[in-house]
C-alpha cells in the first residue's frame, strides 16, 4: 500500500496526469468529437450510396457527380443563412437522412436518403475544415485533423464488430440503436460544440485552400484500402479478425504521424520529399502487393496523419468569407473522388474502363506532390510545437476494439456437422445483396439461404470489401451468420466475383477464369470438393457465364473451360447464373456431354428464376453427373435479390 502511495504521488506521475487533463480541455473535445461524428456519418452514407446507385438503379450512379461536387454552393449557403445556422441545416441535416435510413427499409427512399446525406456531406467539409471554438482562444488550431482520424478508427471498429455489415443495412436491435445514437450525438453536439465565429476570416489563402485538393481522394483511399477489412483478408488470406487489428495499427500510425506533425512542425525539406516518395509508392503498391500490404498501410497511414497536421495549419487564412477558396477545391477533390471510381470500376455501368493500375499511378503522384507542396508551405508558417497525447489515447482505447473482436467472434465454419446424405445444393446471384424493394440487405438473403436448408451454396454477385457493394465483406459475413465454410473467387476484379459456403467440410478448392472475347466484364469460376459422407468428395463447380443474351458466342466460349475443368469426374454438381435459357446452344453443349438438369429430373412449381418480383425467364442452372440423382428441384419466391434461388436435394444412385 505504501509503495503504491508513493507511485501515485510521485511529482512526475502527477505532472504528467496534469498535463493528460490540460490536454482533454473542452473545446478540444468538442472540436474533435464533432469532426469525428461527420467523418462517421459521411463514410455510412458514401457506402450506402454507392451499391444503391449501382444495383438498385444504375443511371442514379451519374447522380454521384454532381451530388459530391456541391460543396462548391457552399459559399451560396453560407450567403443565404451564416455560418452557424448552415453548420446546424447542412449537420443536423446529415444527422437526420443517417437516422431515417436505417429506421425506412425502402430501396427508392434509401436511394433519395443516400443522394441527399452525400450532398450533405459534401456541403459539410468546408465546415469541418474550419471547425474551431467560439471563444476562439482556447482551441489548438486544427483540432479537426484529429477528429478525422479518430472518426475513420472508429467507423472501422462498428463495421468490425458487425462482420464489416453497415449498420443501415442490419436488422439487429444493437445496431439501429448504434445509429441512431450517432445521429443523436451530431445533434447534441450542434448545440453544444464550437462553430465558427461570424465575424472572423473564414477563408484560406489560394495556396493554403489548393493543399486540399487531395481530401477527397484521401477519403476514397480510405473506404477503398486503408479502412478495408475485405480487402486487406483477401489479399493476405488471413482472418477478417486479423485484418481488423492491421487496419488498427494503421489507424494507430496515423494518430502518431499526427502527433510527430505537431510535435516537430519545422522539419527540412528533404522529410517533405522522403515522405513524398514513400508515399507515392506506398499508394502504387496497395492496389497491387500481398505480403507488404501491412507495411504499405501503416506507412500509408502515418504519413496522412502527418499530411494532416500540415494542411490543418499550412498557410494564412484571407480576407475572403463564404469559404469561396476552400468549397471550390474541396468541391474538385469530391469530384476526383467519384472521377477515379468511376475510371477504375466504369465497366459495369460502361464498356470503357481504365486499367486500374494506371488510376492508382495517377492518383498516387497527386498525392506525393500535395503532401510535399503542404510540407513546404507549412515550414514557412510560425507553429508553436505541441505535445499533445490526448489523442494517441483516445486511439489506443478505439484499438482495443480490435482484440476485442478476435477473441468474442467465432471462426466461420467451427460448427461440427456430420456429413451426410441427402445434400441440399443451392445457386443464388444474390445481386450484391441488393434488393428492389428493401435496399441492400444481407440479413434477408441469409434468411432465404437458411429457409431453403441448404447444405451447400454457389453464390454470385458477391464482394469481399467493394465500395460498389457497401464496402461489406459479404462472404465472411454470410459464413459467420450460416456458420458455413467459405471459399471465395474475384472474376471482374479481387473483390467481387463468385463464392461456395459449405455446412460439410471443404477438402479442397480452386478457382479461374473464363473467356471474354470482346465483353467488358470478366468472368471465372470456382470449384470445391466437399466432404459429404462418400466414398469420394462431392465436386462442386460455381459460375456466372456471360450477361448479354446477344451476345452467344461468349458464353459458347467459356462453356468448354468449364466442362475441361470437369474432366468427366464423378459426383460432380455444375450450378451457377448460366445467363442463357433452356434450349440455348450453350446449355445444350452441357447436356451433350452427360450432364442431367436437376429441373427436368425432379422440378416442382415454377421454373423461371429472374427476375425476381415476376420471373419470366430460367437463366440460373443446376447441372449433376449421371451418378447423382436430384429427389426435388425448386425455385424459392423472394425479393431479396433480383434473382430467385434454386434448390435441389441430392443423393447418389444406386450402383
């Protein structure tokens, strides 16, 4: 008891527990909380919007340009109302589309509610920027550029502890309440949290406002890679758990940048071009490495937090109010944030899309010659150091999560099953979890899958990560809710493609890819063999043909990958989205070969599988070798995707 007397009262321990309170002052809480909450808020909507465009109604995508540049009216706003009550329309705003979104299941209103909430968020950056007390004199400047990083921790630790699911699109009571909270929270500190003063200076110097250029890329880098569970999993074949703690010390590096920014304020130039070539080559190689990606992140990420404490103080503000400077370049950043998307993965919505490598390339000198740009202005600036470690633990507490999440969550497919038959087999495109009523929503199409009892499932149309399906790992998600094994292909790109998810163990497993021809979007395949209690696994083999039915002779070349991969080998099911109808050359070369169609042996009711709200056509197949023998074949009726599933229930014939 003594000793621990003496530690607590040693002069030291003290000073340094004094400084720790000095450091957590009011207005500095209330600064960073409220740049926290909009980052918060901005990226749930950014990664509802972008899958709703795409999927629920494809030309809404080009609404995305337009919407994301209007924090160029931000000037128009600030005329109109001032400063203080356009932060309260364009916040609150923000705060209310969030809360609406998550309680309206309604694929239309949660299109509407993601355009205007990305309108807002846009409208909002201007503001956050300049975010600052109304006292004005007891704020450390740039207090934003912590909220930043601690925001995008934070968005990343709710997304882990929901399997990287978003919180507008879970059913569960814990997340809706999650939400709300938030968008309770921004209110909150609307009334509460300091505003930009009226009558002071708003704007930034045209060399100081040009060093912005880059936040909306950062923010895309961000959704994109930095901040990406699915991604960084899937590169690395490592545990989603796994890939949730990596992000975690990228996010801690950023924090520490921040610090060390603020800390030496006056570096030489050459640390302005040292972390200007790293940085350029540490963006060129997150879209293209594996082993390094860890390396890439937290070097990534550490010199964006010390990009941040440069341009939250570079340069002088001007005379000029209305943030004129500051929307306009903010307002060029959103636009070569949607640009760059649309560049990158365009070929989905066009025929024209550029190859990713070079997008990234582009991107990455950008970036490398803004953050070399904010070095050199801000050296010349009068910066007092700071020592500031609030925020590091703020940081270290936002990191626990991550630990936290490895040790409660449950490995997909730990649950001993015995393998046996029957088997139930399933194909479903699933549409990125999309549907054309209820908006995306995965808890939907896992209740599907476990109302159709499936034993094994070919799924298509599903992501690990892609921004264009809400940035959600879907194949670890459903793994973890079906408690399924996983196995996972990228055809059009790494992270969207074709997945098996399995009750019986998975023994082996592979992927490829299939002809193209002339066609925009790749394809492939991916295979399995399962344990299912015989004498030799079952092989399963998942596929999303080619889209376009004009298009024939594309499929006709990828049918006989398929049927070589097979090999005549027996116990072996062919399932997938065919993308062509019974009679079609194309199905008829897989009849040709011994194939028997589970639909003509054994279907009941209707046939048609797309689309889903009146099925008209039959494009979704499952295929068996002579050796199986399908008991009932079956279409489920649901509108939880814009394709209805199969079922058949399988055995093998008697020899």
């Amino acid at each position: 008891m003594g000793t621990f007397t003496i530690w607590v009262y040693n002069p030291r321990i003290l000073t340094t527990l004094a400084n720790i309170k000095r450091n957590f002052r009011t207005d500095d809480n209330y600064a960073v909380a409220q740049s926290a909450v909009i980052i918060i808020l901005g990226m749930q909507t950014l990664r509802v919007a972008f899958p709703i465009s795409i999927w629920y109604r494809s030309s809404s995508a080009f609404l995305l340009l337009p919407i994301l540049v209007v924090s160029f009216l931000t000037p128009v706003v600030l005329l109109t109302l001032n400063i203080k009550r356009a932060s309260i329309v364009i916040i609150a705003g923000l705060a209310i589309t969030r809360m609406l979104e998550v309680l309206v299941r309604n694929a239309s209103i949660d299109l509407n509610l993601s355009l205007i909430g990305s309108a807002l968020f846009s409208l909002s950056l201007p503001i956050l920027l300049r975010i600052r007390s109304s006292r004005g004199t007891n704020l450390k400047p740039g207090s934003w550029a912590g909220g930043v990083i601690i925001g995008l921790a934070i968005d990343t630790a709710i997304r882990g502890l929901f399997w990287t699911n978003s919180l507008g699109s879970s059913h569960r009571l814990i997340a809706i309440l999650l939400q709300v909270s938030l968008s309770v929270l921004a209110l909150t500190l609307l009334r509460k949290n300091p505003t930009l003063d009226e009558g002071e200076p708003l704007d930034r110097s045209w060399s100081s406002a040009m060093l912005l250029v880059i936040f909306g890329p950062f923010l895309l880098l961000q959704i994109l890679f930095l901040q990406n569970q699915g991604y960084v999993s899937e590169v690395l074949d490592i545990g989603l758990p796994v890939a949730f703690i990596i992000i975690s010390i990228g996010n801690l590096a950023a924090i520490l940048g921040l610090y060390v920014g603020r800390l030496r304020p006056q570096t030489p130039s050459s640390i302005g071009a040292l972390a200007a070539i790293t940085l350029t080559a540490s963006i060129v190689l997150l879209a293209q490495t594996g082993t390094f990606l860890p390396i890439c992140i937290v070097l990534v990420q550490f010199i964006f937090g010390w990009w941040l404490s440069r341009i939250s103080v570079a340069g002088k503000t001007s005379n000029i109010k209305y943030h004129i400077r500051t929307s306009s370049v903010l307002g060029l950043g959103q636009f070569l944030f949607v640009l760059i998307l649309l560049l990158s993965f365009g070929k989905l919505i066009f025929r024209v899309a550029l190859p990713n490598n070079s997008v990234m390339s582009v991107l990455a000198l950008i970036m490398g010659s803004a953050v070399y740009l904010a070095h050199k202005i801000s050296t010349n600036a009068n910066i007092a150091p700071s020592k500031d470690t609030s925020l590091i633990l703020v940081m270290l507490v936002v990191f626990m999560t991550a630990p936290i999440h490895w040790a409660f969550q449950t490995s997909a497919g730990s649950i001993d099953v015995t393998p046996t038959l029957p088997v139930s087999v399933m194909t479903y495109n699933i549409h990125s979890a999309v549907s054309n009523f209820r908006g995306q929503d995965l808890e939907s199409i896992a209740q599907v899958i476990e109302s159709g009892g499936a034993d094994i499932v070919a799924i298509q149309e599903i992501s690990r990560g892609w921004l264009m399906s809400g940035g959600i790992d879907i194949v670890a998600w459903l793994g973890d809710w079906l408690e399924m094994e996983a196995v996972f292909s990228g055809t059009a790109n790494k992270l969207w493609g074709v997945a098996i998810l399995s009750k019986y163990p998975i023994v082996e497993s592979g992927s490829g890819s299939l002809p193209k021809l002339d066609s925009f979007i790749p394809r492939g395949f991916i295979w399995a063999k399962v344990d299912i209690g015989t004498q030799q696994p079952l092989f399963i083999i998942n596929t999303h043909l080619h889209h376009i039915s004009d298009e024939q002779d594309v499929r006709l070349a990828q049918v006989p990958i398929l049927l070589a991969l097979w090999d005549n080998a027996a116990t072996t099911i062919l399932l997938g989205d065919m993308n062509a109808k019974p009679g079609t050359v194309e199905m008829g070369m897989i009849a040709n070969t011994g194939f028997i169609d589970s639909w003509a042996e054994a279907g009941v009711g209707d046939e048609y599988t797309l689309p889903a709200h009146d099925a008209t056509v039959r494009v979704d197949w499952i295929w068996h070798t002579k050796d199986l023998i399908s008991l009932e074949t079956k279409v489920l009726s649901t509108t939880a995707s814009d394709h209805l599933p199969v079922v058949a229930i399988i055995i093998q014939a008697e020899q």
